[in-house]
C-alpha cells in the first residue's frame, strides 16, 4: 500500500518513553478521528489499539528507559486511519504471546493487548524485529 490514501490529518513524533507524552498523542488522535467523522464504535476500538501500542512501547519495549524514545506515526483519512509504532527495545515475536482466551492462559497478563489490536484493527503487522507494529483501520460504518 503507497501513500494513495488522502490523510487529512497526519502526525509524525518521536517521544520520549512517557506514558504522559503517549496519552498526548491519543487525544489528539481522538479529536482527528471526531473531526473526520468516524464512528463512536471504531473510534473506540481505534483508541484501544493505539493506547496498547504506545504503552506496549515504552513500558516492554523500552523498559521506561528515559534515554529512548518511541517513534509514532498516526494519519488519519476518511476511510482509513494507520497508525505505526516504533519502539528501541529488543523486540518481541508476537506468535510467542499466549494466547489469552485459552483456560490456562486466563490468568496470564501479557498477551491480551496484541489480541485486542489484532481484534479491533483492519491489518496488523509486525517488523521482524518484532519492536515495530503498523496497524491500519478501514471504515466499516458509514
């Protein structure tokens, strides 16, 4: 997919490993997305994705490190919203996280967040590295 998409809204920052910064970006996420008049439902399930991401990013990813930073790209369109998280942690392969909805798993913390990305967003895929996600959202409500 090239950039064939008309973003009407696109931000491209790189923030230090602060859970403040990361619920920075959200909110303006969340304003873009009321703005471009997406739906409630996606927009929750959009938000969901991006806060565990983030998050993911610079609590696993970068341990909290203050010295690294996570690099977040987030555009928004009126049929699409991209969203790709960089973080400069060892990474992780994301075939590896139990699988959370199985009995012995349900007590098992980790996991849940890349199955909730993978259950709200359109497309998900992991670098190879495994510390780079990029997720695209496709409108499905009018």
């Amino acid at each position: 997919m090239g950039d064939e998409n008309n973003w009407l809204w696109s931000n491209q920052e790189t923030i230090p490993s602060d859970t403040a910064e990361g619920q920075r970006l959200i909110k303006e996420l969340l304003t873009q997305l009321e703005i471009a008049q997406w739906g409630s439902h996606e927009t929750f399930g959009i938000h969901l994705a991006a806060e565990e991401a983030i998050v993911n990013a610079i609590k696993h990813g970068n341990k909290q490190d203050p010295n690294k930073s996570v690099e977040v790209d987030m555009r928004v369109a009126k049929e699409r919203v991209l969203i790709h998280i960089t973080d400069e942690g060892p990474g992780f392969d994301p075939h590896a996280v139990p699988d959370p909805t199985l009995d012995e798993n349900l007590d098992v913390p980790s996991g849940r967040g890349v199955m909730l990305i993978k259950a709200y967003m359109t497309e998900v895929e992991y670098n190879a590295k495994g510390n780079s996600v990029r997720m695209v959202k496709d409108r499905s409500e009018p």
